[in-house]
C-alpha cells in the first residue's frame, strides 16, 4: 500500500494566505498543516481550521516577523530593526559558507515558538519542523529540541529523489511550486504515480490567497492560488480516491 501525505505550510502568514489553508482543508484534500507560532495572523488563522480533524505542526519560522523569544536572548537572529533575517539573507550567508544561526539563540526560539504553538493549539505538535531556512545550526536546534520535548521531528530534504524520516518512518519529500509552469494537480498526479509499492510521500504545498503582505514578503504567490483551486477539485479528489493501492494519511499515522 502506498501512502500520501499532502501538507499545507504556513498559517499565519498573512491572512490572506490563511483564508486559503482554510478553504483547503475544509472543502478539500489537506489533513496535515504547518503553523507559524510567531506571526499575528496565527491565532486567527488556526480559528478557522480548529474544529477539523487535522494534523498540526510546528512550522517553526525564524526568517519572516518578530520572535517569540525575548530579542535580548537572540540577537544572531535578528536584524536592526527587531525582525527575524530575511530568507535571502540566510541564502546569501549560505552560499557564501557562513552559519548565520547561533545554535543555542535557536534553541531558545524554538522552544519560544513551541510554548505558542501550544497557547494557539492546545496541545503539542503532531510534528515538528522548520519553514525554509538553509542554516546547519537551525536544523540541527529542530532536532535537539525535537528530541528534548518528546516530538515527532520532520527532517527536511528539498531533493524528492531523497528518503529523510519522520519520526521513525521512512518518507519522500514532494515540492514542486518553485519550478516554472508549475501545475498542481499534474505535480500530485506525477507524485503518486511515481510512488514504489510500500512507500509513504509528503507532498507540500502552501495554499493560500495573496494580499499585500504575501506580495511584498515572499516569492512564493500564483502558485499558492493555484494550489487552492487544486486542492479542492472534485476531478483530483475523485482520482485520488480510485487509486486501488494508495491510502491518504497525515501526520498522526506515521
């Protein structure tokens, strides 16, 4: 039996994004979602998927907003004006062989993160992971603190031709929305498609409308619509559903 996990990243990013997590999961195909502790949106966001019966992460985020962290205790994280480094500041600094992340400031941000994640929640992540940072300090804090409070930590991999773990389960990472011409629903047909008998596949996606504060904050914007209009489409649901061999999950089944 092959199994697929389609995850949606990022509540709490701006509201316009969390209208469309919310239309996925509530009139679609997502059962596993990833919230962004520190963002203002969050609360609100959460809101509108709380009564679902969904998987939720910590998709703990130190490169867009303010922390949760007392600043004073972070201050590798942060730039002049209190907010966390840009993604293309952690790239830059990536590619030029440069940690930007202090390992034991990231520590006291995630647990920061996780002690809001749980006052938004109520409970405790289903499991536990990073939005995307390229930082070898940063993943290894995810895995310590992982490990410290008991979680089930999503270890990342943005090559899909790559097994990683989650918790103790084998799993092959899908993302595919950077790519030029990027179809959704082709992406998922391709995804399942590809699966070897046995194997469990994340698909990931960040569903969402755009607003002002998506369009001046990330590169990531037509594709999140698209995802949305995919996601709750009758035909893709329905050939999900035929699939003989496969079983849709989300995170609370690995």
């Amino acid at each position: 039996m092959k199994q697929l996990l389609i995850r949606a990243d990022d509540i709490g990013y701006s509201y316009a994004v969390d209208l469309g997590i919310a239309r996925a999961v509530n009139e679609g195909l997502v059962r596993s979602v990833g919230l962004m502790p520190n963002m203002p949106e969050t609360a609100r966001g959460y809101s509108w998927v709380a009564d679902a019966d969904i998987a939720v992460g910590q998709h703990t985020n130190v490169c867009l907003g303010r922390p949760c962290a007392d600043p004073a205790r972070i201050p590798s994280l942060l730039g002049p004006d209190g907010c966390f480094h840009s993604s293309r500041e952690f790239r830059e600094h990536f590619k030029r062989g440069e940690e930007l992340v202090d390992f034991d400031e990231a520590c006291v941000e995630i647990r920061a993160q996780h002690d809001r994640f749980v006052e938004v929640v109520g409970r405790e992540p289903d499991y536990f992971e990073a939005h995307a940072v390229l930082s070898e300090n940063l993943n290894q804090a995810i895995h310590d603190v992982a490990a410290e409070l008991g979680l089930r930590e999503q270890v990342a991999s943005f090559d899909s031709a790559v097994t990683v773990t989650c918790g103790n389960t084998p799993v092959r990472m899908v993302m595919e929305s950077m790519l030029p011409d990027y179809d959704p629903a082709a992406s998922i047909h391709r995804a399942v498609e590809g699966m070897a008998d046995g194997e469990t596949v994340i698909f990931v996606c960040h569903p969402g409308y755009l607003d002002n504060f998506i369009l001046q904050n990330s590169s990531l914007t037509t594709p999140r619509v698209q995802e949305v209009d995919a996601l709750i489409d009758p035909e893709l649901c329905a050939w999900l559903e035929s699939q003989p061999d496969l079983r849709l999950i989300d995170y609370r089944d690995l």
